[in-house]
C-alpha cells in the first residue's frame, strides 16, 4: 500500500480552490499544466511509501494526535516549486494556521517515526493544484499569484486521514483508509 498522511478542507474553501485553479487554467495556456482534480486537494503531512498495510501508520497517527484540537486555517498566496524560473509544481499555499499546521506536521513526524516509519520529513503548508509541462506564459505566475492573493478561504481542521494513492493513467486515486478526528472546542 503506498500511504500518506494528509487533511481535507471544507466544501467552500475547496470551492475557492477550484476558482483560482480556473483562473489559472483560463491564463496558462492550451495543455501546459496537469490540474489536480478537485477530489484530491489535501494537504499532505507525510508520504509514509510502500507499506505491508496501515497498522504502524495508525498507531503514529494516534499517539500524535493524542489531545490535539482542530483549529481553522485559511488560503494564502500562490506558489510554485521549485522556482519561479523553473516551475514543476503549482500551489496554494496557506496564511492564517501555517503554524499550527506546522506544528501538527512536527507532532506526526515524531508519533509516525516513533512506530518505526521512514518518510522525507519536510513540510510547506500548501496545497497542490496542477503539475507543470510546458512553459508557462510570461506573466503568468504574477497573474496567478495576485487573483489567488485577492480571493480568501477558510476551512476547518478536524482530522487527519491516512491515505492509500494508487497511480492510474488518468493520475492518482486515493482512498482513505483512517481518519483521527482532532478535539473540539
């Protein structure tokens, strides 16, 4: 099983995501970016790999989460990486709750390694929106970047789920296989 850890959002802030995403599609030129489907937007804590299944994963999922409250996040600027100059991946990136998403990737990273799991433990709060293949027109990014600045969303965080990505033709599919609700208030 190839798993990884990741949160979803709230139907509106994946309804803002799906604007900026057909702003960005309008503005980047015929087939020059592979978009993301909006079922898949996530913010991903850790790419756990092959697995044998998901026991060790949900036992660190658990112990990391272990009196974690879910607190609200909201959309950012727009991004990409590696560069500005050699763009492969576009992204939405998030303002208001970076922290506490940073500390809740901290928080996994220590209860997913203490059951014995291996993963690059490097963390940016962003979301994935489409995958670069062609050169991008020249005013792109700036673009992009102010219509995304412009429009503001806000979400929920109350879990963390554990994810299984399977490759198809088509792109990945995922199915979640855990999801740890984080406490109220």
């Amino acid at each position: 099983m190839r798993l990884f850890a990741a949160s979803s959002f709230e139907p509106a802030f994946v309804d803002n995501l799906k604007a900026v995403v057909s702003y960005a599609r309008d503005n980047s030129g015929r087939d020059a970016v592979k978009w993301v489907d909006p079922l898949n937007f996530h913010i991903t804590y850790a790419f756990l790999g092959d697995l044998e299944g998901p026991a060790a994963a949900k036992k660190g999922i658990d112990a990391a989460l272990e009196g974690v409250n879910a607190f609200t996040i909201a959309s950012g600027g727009f991004g990409v990486f590696p560069s500005s100059s050699h763009p492969s991946v576009l992204w939405v990136g998030i303002g208001d709750g970076a922290a506490e998403l940073r500390e809740l990737a901290r928080r996994l990273a220590e209860g997913l390694a203490s059951a014995g799991l291996m993963f690059e433990e490097r963390f940016e709060p962003h979301i994935t929106i489409g995958r670069v293949k062609a050169k991008l027109p020249e005013n792109f990014l700036r673009r992009t970047s102010d219509y995304a600045q412009a429009r503001r969303a806000v979400s929920r965080l109350a879990s963390v789920e554990l994810m299984e990505s399977g490759l198809t033709a088509e792109g990945p599919v995922y199915r979640q296989v855990y999801s740890k609700r984080l406490l109220s208030l």
